[in-house]
C-alpha cells in the first residue's frame, strides 16, 4: 500500500524530537505513524510543505493555469502525480483560527485542482484508487467547543467541502485537543496508544 503524508508545520517533520523551542506534538505524531507505517510494510512517500517551501498563494498566473487544467507549477505537477499513486492520503496540520493552516489550504486549492485530480464537469475524483483519507490534527480549543460553538469547520470544509463534493467516500479524523495542557506523561501516552 502506498500512503501519501501531507505534513503541514512551520517547524518541519525534524520537530519531532523535543529539542526545547523547536519541538511540536504534531511531528512527533508524524514519527508514531511512520513507526505504524513501516511495520505494516507501506510505501511512505512524506510531503512535508514547510522543508519543501511549497507556496500557497495562489498567483494570477497561477489560477490562469488552473482555470485551464494545467499544472501550475513542476512542484505541483509532481504533488499531483504522487497522489494519483496514492492508496491512502493523510494529511497532518495544527488547527489554527478553528481551521487549516494557509499551507494546507493552499495545498488543496493548487494541488487538487480542476482537470488535473478532478473532473470539471462533474466534480468527479481522479484519484481512482478511491484512497482512504485521514485527518491528523492538533488545537488548542477543547473538542466540546470545537463541535457545539463552533460547529467543527473543518468537517465541513474538508469532508462536506472537498472529499464529498468530489465523491472521495473513505476518510478519517483523529484530532488532538489542548495538548499543551497535558503533562510530559500523558504526552507520551497518547503518542503510545495512537493507532491509525
């Protein structure tokens, strides 16, 4: 099986390593689902947004290309070809503003883009093997609030908005809420028992 990771954090997947000051529980998740991963002999291929300076504005020469079903750029061509292989696609971000970092939603919007991972005419998906899709993220709002104030945006956007809307059926999402308000231990424990 070949999984897709799409990495979004300003520090980079190193961050997983509890250096003081350039440390992140997003990336030391990355590091327990790439130990997963290996075991049930995957095909890893990790991008990782940051490391690669991947840029999410979109140009007016950009969305030229992407209004005529063009690659915008060799780096998104080549995003594109690696999810057309992809069985599974996770992606992974810290939930910033109660939604996606720019990275992530710059991602999708040049990335998945019309005629080139999906049809035009009726929405439909190119990505053939139907991958399964899971979510990784982190907040610092409680999941309570997340779900009843603010009515989870990002299930709206990402499943109702982007995966549905293109007939992707298959997804998961495992969040992580107030970590930095857990002890060094629990830390460590949800690392122990997370399992995709």
């Amino acid at each position: 099986m070949k999984t897709v990771i799409i990495f979004d954090h300003p520090y980079t997947a190193t961050a997983g390593n509890n250096v003081p000051h350039h440390r992140s529980f997003l990336a030391a998740l990355l590091q327990s689902v790439l130990a997963q991963l290996r075991v049930e002999n995957n095909q890893i291929d990790l991008i990782d947004l940051h490391a690669d300076g991947f840029n999410p504005v979109m140009s007016a020469a950009d969305l030229t290309n992407w209004r005529r079903g063009r690659a915008i750029d060799p780096q998104v061509a080549d995003y594109q070809q690696r999810l057309l292989a992809a069985d599974r696609i996770i992606f992974m971000f810290p939930v910033w503003w109660e939604v996606m970092p720019a990275m992530t939603k710059g991602f999708l919007d040049k990335v998945y883009a019309k005629d080139q991972l999906y049809r035009a005419d009726n929405m439909q998906t190119k990505l053939v093997k139907q991958p399964k899709i899971e979510i990784i993220t982190t907040m610092s709002t409680p999941n309570w609030a997340y779900r009843l104030i603010f009515g989870a945006p990002l299930a709206k956007l990402l499943f109702r908005g982007t995966f549905l809307k293109t007939r992707l059926w298959h997804f998961k999402w495992h969040n992580f809420a107030q970590v930095e308000k857990k002890s060094p231990a629990k830390r460590a424990q949800l690392l122990n028992q997370f399992k995709l």
